[in-house]
C-alpha cells in the first residue's frame, strides 16, 4: 500500500535528517523521533498493518512541516483508498 508520494516524502524526510545531523547534531534529538515514528509507520504498512501505518507515518511527518507534507498526503491517499475499499466491501454486503 506504499506509493510513490509516501516513499519519496519519507526519503527527503531522511535526507533533512542527515543534513541537520551534519550540520547541527544536537537537532537529531528533535528530528530522530519524527523520523523514527515515520520509517516504523512505513514499516507497518510494508505489513499489511495499513491504517496504523498511514497513521504514524502522518504523525512522524508533522515534524518535518514544509516538506513533510509530501509524505502526509502519500498517507492520507492510503487512507482514502482503504475507506473506499470499505465503503465497497459495505455496499457489495447490502
């Protein structure tokens, strides 16, 4: 359920990780958790675990405002799908 926006914001997520450590290591402190929440929400949706996933991953992107918002509507475009697949799945049942 990852697509190309969830995986390109979490990659320049990481890149603005790296920099910053390089640059000004005692912001990784600041940064890491953000991060790690992301990757652990990606991680999850790698899974099958897609609404917890797409959930961490909009809360780890929150740290990263501007650019994090590429990631947060990969996230929410995952969410979307699994309601319209819900929606499907209740109509097909009635």
């Amino acid at each position: 359920m990852i697509n190309g926006k969830l995986m390109f914001g979490l990659l320049i997520n990481s890149a603005m990780t790296a920099f910053v450590a390089i640059e000004q290591p005692v912001l990784l402190y600041v940064m890491g958790p953000f991060l790690a929440l992301s990757l652990l929400g990606a991680a999850l949706l790698s899974l099958g675990h897609a609404r917890r996933g797409a959930q961490l991953v909009i809360a780890g992107s929150i740290g990263f405002i501007p650019a994090g918002l590429i990631a947060v509507l990969g996230a929410r475009d995952v969410l979307d799908s699994l309601a319209q697949q819900e929606l499907e799945a209740r109509r097909q049942r009635a």
